[in-house]
C-alpha cells in the first residue's frame, strides 16, 4: 500500500504541482490506522478562483469501489481495495467552495480563503467492522494533531 501512496498526484489549475506529505500520527483515543498523512497546497492568490483535484493514480489499476464519506466539515472519499481501506478528504463546508468526486479523485473549486489548503489521506490494511471507521476519523481536520 506503500506504492499506492506515492502515486498520489495533486493538480492546481491543470498543473501537477510538487508536495510533500507529512506524517501525523496513525493512533489517538478514536482511531489507529496503518498510516496517516497531511500534504499542504499554498494557495498563491486568494482573490481569484481555482480548481484543486487530488487523485491515487494506482486506484485506476486496482479493483476498487470508492465512495463519498462526508461530514460536517469533511470532504472525503473512500475506496476499498485488496482488503484496505483508503480514505482522503478534506476541509468541507467551506461556502466560496464547490466539492466533486470521481472515482479516483477529488476536485475542490472556488475561492480559497486560505492561504494553504490541506489534504489528508490514511489506510487501514485488514479492514474490518470493527475498524472500518478508523481511516475515516484519521483524515478529519479536527483530529489533525
């Protein structure tokens, strides 16, 4: 699941842009996941609007469901594949902002009152319906430290 992470591609205005993806912690009180990490998108002009997609290239090889996983505040989609869970989200309910989601991707469009947008995605192997919540919990903004 490691190389599906690292197919991870992030597009601003067309362009895939480099990043970095940070790792956050995988266990709290709530969740324990096999990974969790954040990757943090400058937003270069906040006065005009942009369109943001973030996608797991592998996805597209993989025999894989996904699915919309949204809460208040959290913009996420979830995809099952070879018995791990996937999820990746973001902040939600923001109003300048339109959410849309493909099967392999996430497209966030509108004016960012942020000065960095950020993404969260985290696994769970071996997903069960005792854990099958956790990688959902470890991409919601609130749970980011």
């Amino acid at each position: 699941m490691e190389n599906l992470i690292n197919t991870i591609s992030i597009k601003v205005d067309g362009k895939v842009i480099k990043f970095d993806l940070q790792p956050l912690p995988c266990e709290t009180t709530c969740f324990k996941v096999d990974f969790r990490g954040k990757i943090v998108v400058p937003i270069v002009d906040k006065e005009c609007k942009h369109k943001l997609e973030f996608m797991l290239l592998k996805l597209k090889e993989l025999d894989s469901n996904a699915s919309p996983e949204t809460d208040e505040n959290l913009f996420a989609v979830s995809f099952f594949a070879d018995n791990y869970k996937i999820c990746i989200g973001t902040t939600g309910d923001v109003p300048s902002l339109n959410y849309k989601y493909n099967n392999y991707s996430v497209i966030v469009e509108g004016l960012f009152p942020f000065e960095e947008y950020l993404i969260f995605i985290s696994y769970i192997k071996n997903v069960d319906s005792k854990n099958e919540l956790y990688p959902w919990l470890a991409i919601d903004p609130g749970f980011e430290k």
